[in-house]
C-alpha cells in the first residue's frame, strides 16, 4: 500500500481542493490511502476532514500539537500504513495521475529509487507579474528538473511538496530535521535540502519523474515585493542551519567568525546599493536589496548560533 500525506495548519478553506486531487486519483482507490496531519490548526479543519471522511473511508486524520511542518511530517511517517509515503502540500492539487506516475519508477527503475520528486507547476492567480525574478520562483514552490526523467546526484535538490520517500528509508535517516521547516510565522526552510543530501550522501537514490505533476496557486498576497522580500530574508536565515557549519563541534566561534564576514558584505552590499542609485541603475539597485535582505537573514541565525541560543 501507498500512503498520501497531507500535512495542513489552518487551511481548512483550501483542503476540500486537495483533498479531491487526492481522492480522484486514476491509481485504484484499495492502493493507497489518505492521512491528514493537523498541526494545530485553529480553524475549521476538524469539521473539513469529518465531512471528507464520510464520503472516503480511506481518510484518516491525526494531530501533531508540536508546531512545525517538519513535526507534521515526522508524524506522518510514524502514522503512514504504506511501504511509500508520498507528500502534497494542503494548498497545493494533483494531476489525475500524478500518484500512477509517481510510483511508475518504483517498477521500472534499476536500480529502485529510494526516493521520488516531481514537477510542481505555479499557478498565478491572475497575470504573473513582470517584475517578479524567474530565479526566486522556486520560493514559492516552483520545481523543474527539466522534460527527461533521471536520478538526481550530488548539488541537487527537492521540494518536498512533490516527493515520495521508502518509508523505513526516511526513519532510518532519522526523519526531518525538526530545527528546519515552517514554523508559524517563522518562514524556516531547508528541510527539503537536508534531507535530499543526506540521501545521497547515504547512498540512497533519487528519482525525478517529470510526468508525475503537483500544482501550487500563487495568491494575490504572495505576488508583492514585500512578500518576496520577506521569503528572501528567510531563506538566508535557514541557509547557515542547512550549511556544515551547523554540524561543527565548536558552532558558536564559527557562527562568530560568519557574522563578522557577513556584516562586511552587508556594508559593502548597502553602499553598492547606493550607488546604483547614483547613477540611475535601478535594476541593479532591486538585486542588490536582495542579497542583502538575505544576508541580513544569514545575519539574524548566525547571531543566534554565537549566542548559543540556536
């Protein structure tokens, strides 16, 4: 048996959406089943998964109290039945075959991979805005390893929104690292990063599958700069928990010694900034406020790490 989780925190008004992707797969309904992982929702998503559960049996619905998405998935491999857990996000919805082609490398594939990762496509509610950088799409859960399937090897990647994972594989491993992940308001990442590496590094194989498709809406409230900007600072606060520096013995002088580099380059990027402005170099004066909200995330968690308070 296959097992879908769907891991879900205050949705309960997009749920019913992937809840049906999920349920009208063409894979035969007796192979695979559903579970709902709560993480504390507040909202009506008790009553949306009961209404759900009356018309499918195969839904199955837990609460993890501890916040964060990585706690949300490590409970889903505890609770998942299937030798194969695949994942989807609770604001995202499936192709019609998206579990058929998910699992097709599982029979097809030597060797057998270990894990699956497919496309996710973005949906833009209304026109994709031109300001908006094609390299930070994958911020918003943009995921393209091209038209041809194969495995991914070291410097790779996956996004966890479109994945599948051998059950007792991941548990070996460990699970997700709980430090990583979404956690409320804290928009942490790398938990995908983290375990994909720690695949290969294994000697586990992954698997790109393009035909096994995943589409992720792009609200109104996520196609402003204030939004991105914020997303980027983030993404460099988890950059330092994802790098070797957090698996040294001595972390704190290290992170110390990060700081200090990454207040220089601060600097130097807010003076770049500066003059671009000067001569009238807007696009170049937007790219450098870039990298430098992401590095003063980088800033924010290596502070933290020196303080031994991360």
């Amino acid at each position: 048996m296959l097992s879908v989780a769907i891991c879900t925190y205050n949705r309960a008004s997009l749920l019913n959406h992937v809840l049906d992707s999920v349920a009208r797969q063409s894979l035969a309904k007796d192979q695979f089943e559903i579970v709902i992982v709560d993480n504390g929702s507040t909202d009506r998503t008790r009553e949306v998964v009961a209404a759900a559960q009356m018309k499918d049996s195969r839904i199955r619905y837990v609460v993890e109290p501890k916040a964060g998405i990585a706690h949300a998935r490590n409970r889903a491999l505890q609770e998942a039945r299937g030798e194969n857990l695949a994942f989807i996000d609770d604001d995202a919805w499936a192709d019609p075959k998206w579990l058929e082609n998910l699992i097709a490398p599982l029979r097809s594939i030597s060797p057998t991979p270990e894990c699956i990762a497919g496309p996710v496509s973005l949906v833009w509610d209304g026109r994709r805005p031109d300001w908006f950088p094609d390299r930070f799409e994958s911020l918003l859960c943009r995921y393209d390893m091209g038209d041809a399937p194969h495995f991914l090897s070291a410097g790779g990647y996956l996004l966890t929104t479109n994945s599948l994972f051998h059950r007792e594989t991941l548990l070996r491993l460990g699970g997700m690292r709980t430090d990583l992940g979404h956690r409320r308001r804290a928009l942490i990442g790398g938990e995908d990063n983290d375990v994909f590496n720690r695949l290969v590094a294994s000697g586990h194989r992954v698997y790109y599958q393009p035909e096994a498709r995943v589409f992720h809406p792009v609200p109104k409230a996520r196609q402003t700069r204030r939004y991105l900007l914020r997303r980027l600072f983030w993404d460099g606060a988890s950059q330092p928990l994802v790098d070797a520096v957090c698996k040294e013995h001595n972390v704190a002088s290290r992170a110390g010694l990060e700081l200090y580099r990454d207040s220089r380059r601060l600097v130097r990027f807010f003076l770049e900034i500066l003059g671009e402005i000067v001569t009238g170099d807007r696009a170049g004066a937007q790219d450098g406020l870039y990298r430098l909200v992401q590095r003063a995330g980088r800033m924010r968690t290596h502070l933290l790490m020196a303080l031994g308070a991360h």
